[in-house]
C-alpha cells in the first residue's frame, strides 16, 4: 500500500482528527483514511437534482421558452 505524508497540519486539526477517531473507536491513521475515502468516492447528488431543489426553494422560476421548430438539416459535405 502506498503512504502519504501530510505537512504542517494546524494543532486544533490534529486534535479534531485525534477526538473523531477516539469517538468512532479508530486510530488516527483509519480515521484519516475514512474521511478521505468519503470525500474522494461518496455518491454524490446530481446536479441537475441540487439545481431543482435550489428552484423549490425561492419558489420557482418563470421562464419564458423558445418556439420550437424542427430540426435543421446538416450535412458535413460542403
């Protein structure tokens, strides 16, 4: 497995990490890793999902919409 050094990590972080893992019964070193893992690979919610939710929450949004035709022809020949 490979290793990573953190440097220069603030005191009040290092007790923070330090109380987190005695709570949770982890070594500082496991506790590390989790935090990190959940931060790098947790499911996270689509944005489209958070947009709408943001809308819900001021009440919606009004917005006019285009007309619509139909598609345009295309062709990659000139």
């Amino acid at each position: 497995m490979a290793q990573l050094l953190i440097r220069d990590v603030p005191i009040k972080t290092k007790q923070a990490l330090q109380m987190r893992a005695i709570r949770n019964g982890r070594t500082q070193n496991a506790e590390a890793l989790r935090i990190l893992s959940d931060a790098l690979f947790e499911e996270r919610e689509p944005w489209i999902d958070m947009l709408g939710r943001a809308r819900d929450a001021y009440g919606g949004v009004d917005l006019e919409l285009p007309a619509r035709g139909p598609a345009r022809d295309f062709s990659f020949e000139e």
